[in-house]
C-alpha cells in the first residue's frame, strides 16, 4: 500500500501544478495576445519593438512572475492578507498594501473596456458564421467592422453578454470545469492560429511579414514605444495586478515556481507571436495599414477566413475560441474586486459580483461612446502625452502602461528587500546561481528598468 500511497501522491501532485499552470495560462492568455499585441506591434513599427517587448518579459516578466507566485504561496492567503502578513514587522507597511489596491482598481478598470473587445469577438462569430465575408475584400471587411465601431447600441449589446458572462462565473465561485475546458480549447485555439499562419504562407507575404516582426529597425522605436512595450509585458501576462500571487496561494510547497512561471510565459508569448505571424502576412497581401489600431484583427482574420478552404467553419471556431480565452481572462480581472468587496465590505458574493460589475459595464459604455459619438473627445488631451487619447485609450494607457509597471515595481522592491531571503530561498529552490541572478534581477535590474522608463516619459 506504500507504493500505492506513492503514486497517489505523485497523480495529485501532477494535477496540481497542472491546475496551476491551467488557471494562470488561462488568466494570462486572452485578449492581450491575439487583439492586443499585433495591434500594438503595428504601431510601434514591428521588429524593434518586438524585440524590446521579449526583452521585457525575459527580463521584466518571468523575474516578477515568480515573485508574485512567491509571496502567495508564502502567505498562504488573499494578496492583501499575504503581503501584510509577510511585512509584518516592516515599516513601510502601508506601502505594501498598495500593491493589493492597485491590482483591485487595475482589474477593474481593464475589465470595462476589455469587455468591450470581448464584444466585438461575440459579435464577429455571428459575422463569419453567416459567411457574409466569403470572398470579400478588404474594403468591404474595413467597411464591415467600421459598421460595427459606429453602431454604439450593437456594441453595448455584445459588451452586456460578454460582462453576464463573466458574473455568472464570478458568482458561482467555481472555476474547476472552466480549468478542464482550458486544456482543450487553449491548444485549439493553438491550433487555429497555426491553420491561419499555414494560409498566410500561401499570400507570397509571409517573409514580409517576418521581416517585419523579427527585423529590428530601430529608427522606429520611440520611448514610447518602450513604455508600451514594458506595459503590455504585464498586461500580457496577468502582472502587477496580484493576480498571479492570488493563484500561487494554491500552489503546493513542492511545486517549481521558476518551472510553471517560465512555462505560462512561454506559452502566453508563444500565442501573441504566432498571432503577429498570422495577421501581419494578410496585412501586407492587401495593402492594409500596419498601424491601423485596435481594428487590426477584425479587419485581417475575416479576410483570410474568407479567402481559405471551410473559411466560415474555421473563423467562426476562431471567434469563439477567442471569446473562450478572453473569458478566463476577465473573470481573472472582477475577481479581485470581488474578493476584496467580500472580505472588507462583508458582502455576500452574489452581491459583490452584481454591484461590481455592473458599475464596470456602466463604465465600459465610456469605452464604447470613444468609438463613435465621442471619438474626437480626448479629456486628457492638454497633456503633450495624452494628446488625442478617448476615454478608451485612456483607460487601457493608464492601466496597462502605469498601474501595471507600477504593481510589479512595488512587486520586485516587496521581494528584493523587504523578504528574508532564507524563506526566499526555500520558496524557489534555485541553484545559487540562478538564485542570485533572480535576486539581482528584482532587488535592481527590474527596478531601475521601470523607473527609467517611466522617467523617460515624463520628460
Ligand atoms: N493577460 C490578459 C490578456 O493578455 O488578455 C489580460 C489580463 C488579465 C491582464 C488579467 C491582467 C490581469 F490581471
Ligand atoms: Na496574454
């Protein structure tokens, strides 16, 4: 019965860095990959940017990924309880607690306009079902999706589903089956997304495309560039936001932070860059514009869909697999408002859910209005910076580009000094090499970087 009680042991344990390693791919890969990076990738004029975005989350990323991971499964409790739990006799305690504040408003900020996009994902299966695309043109794809954008109560309908939900998830408190559906829709989605990078082999605009990906010009990077490039690194990944320090309070002791954090990097990345390897070669066959914003995928993957062999078929799977991954994503983000509306409000999680989300569906009707009737109302637009930026793109540069950066800051300096570096140690069973390497990576490198950056863009 020993042995018996030994590979019992080894199957649960295998489930659970499983079920880690599923809940946090499911939080980290959504939107940010297939929308968001190619989008931002065309923007920032490709190759160097790109560059600097992998540089980020090798250098930034993963470091601060496991971080996070650390603290919650050191504490053992909610972010807030484990970072002040762990800071127990540290001064700058408060400081601590910021960490938990931010990642609250963060996520919920991000949710009202990433229902948005989640919206426009529902609303696109419907399209490429009906095969309405089969054989258009570019122009009538642009047109098509501009249709869309101008029509605020279509948008808000989509935007009303894609929030219900994400609160009937958040209310039920259960994700166990969503976890199991992750590790079958995650790799066809992969799948997919191959499918489409196998057609733009065929367009004669794949070495383009490649080029523009993984040629470095660096007379297009802009600081800027660098800022979005750092901020979409956490956004990407489900950072600053303790999120990940949310999950890791599950993760069994004996379990490889360094191992499951490097794997959900490397598959988050794995997925934005085939997407850039699946748009960008469409992009170029037809002319489009590179640069042409957060429309970019909506006007490319219906053209392919349109033009390959069981078009409608594989585009509408797409949609709704995108629907799927965006999904997991924002239940990772009302989460923690949620959490937190329990523990210190003392609300029962059916109301804490509905009064949450329902405030950041009201929001997200701001994000939807910047698209049409308010598109030229930029609030902030005095600022050089802020020149030009909706509410909606408001929303997206102050979370992903300052709160985030700012969380995994406090993130690394929480880690690099405030830690006793034995219960470090423990916690990440490194060589000490590669121990000292993470813990100079979050005591300075980390640090200075954002801070750098952040300081660049002010001036
Ligand atoms: N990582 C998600 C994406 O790439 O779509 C977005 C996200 C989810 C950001 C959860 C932050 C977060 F806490
Ligand atoms: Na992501």
């Amino acid at each position: 019965s020993g042995a018996l009680e030994g590979s019992n042991a080894q199957r649960g344990l295998w489930s659970s860095r499983l079920a880690f390693i599923l809940a946090a791919t499911g939080s980290a890969v959504g939107l940010g990959n297939i929308w968001k990076f190619p989008y931002v990738t065309g923007e920032n004029g490709g190759g160097a940017f790109v560059l600097v975005y992998l540089l980020c989350i090798a250098v930034v990323g993963i470091p601060i990924m496991m971080a996070e991971v650390m603290i919650g499964r050191r504490g053992g409790r909610s972010p807030v309880k484990s970072l002040s739990l762990i800071a127990e006799h540290d001064r700058l305690k408060p400081a601590w607690k910021l960490v938990g504040a931010i990642g609250i408003l963060a996520g919920f900020l991000i949710l009202s306009f990433y229902s948005v996009i989640g919206g426009w994902a529902i609303s696109y299966v419907g399209t490429t079902a009906s095969g309405q695309l089969a054989g258009q043109s570019a122009d009538t794809v642009g047109a098509v999706f501009s249709g869309l954008l101008s029509d605020p109560t279509k948008l808000l309908a989509w935007h009303t589903l894609f929030m219900a939900m994400v609160m009937v998830v958040v209310v039920r408190g259960v994700r166990s089956g969503l976890e199991r559906a992750v590790s079958i829709l995650m790799p066809a989605l992969f799948v997919l997304l191959l499918i489409v990078v196998g057609y733009a082999m065929t367009t004669g605009h794949f070495g383009q495309a490649a080029a523009f990906l993984f040629q470095p010009d660096f007379s297009k990077l802009t600081t800027s560039g660098i800022l979005v490039a750092l901020g979409h690194a956490f956004f990407t990944l489900s950072l600053g936001m303790a999120v990940m320090m949310a999950y890791g309070s599950y993760l069994p002791k004996n379990i490889s932070i360094a191992k499951t954090s490097i794997t959900v990097s490397v598959i988050d990345t794995g997925v934005a860059l085939l997407a850039g390897l699946a748009i960008f070669p469409i992009v170029f066959a037809n002319g489009l514009e590179p640069g042409a914003g957060p429309g970019l995928i909506f006007q490319t993957l219906p053209l392919a869909f349109g033009q390959m062999p069981m078009g409608s078929l594989f585009g509408t799977l797409f949609f709704v697999l995108l629907i799927f991954a965006a999904w997991t994503s924002g239940i990772s983000l009302l989460e923690p408002i949620v959490e937190w509306l329990e523990e210190r409000k003392g609300m029962n999680r059916t109301v804490s859910t509905l009064g949450a989300g329902f405030v950041c569906w009201g929001l997200g009707i701001a994000s939807i209005l910047s698209l049409n009737l308010w598109s030229d109302f930029a609030p902030l637009g005095f600022v050089p910076m802020l020149e030009g930026k909706t509410i909606f793109d408001l929303l997206d540069f102050f979370t992903a580009n300052i709160m985030l950066p700012l969380g995994g800051l406090l993130v690394a300096l929480f880690a690099g000094w405030v830690m006793s570096r034995q219960a470090m140690e423990r916690e990440l069973a490194l060589s000490p090499a590669m121990f000292n390497l993470w813990l100079i990576t979050v005591r300075f490198i980390t640090p200075v970087a954002v801070a750098v950056v952040f300081i660049y863009n002010l001036m």
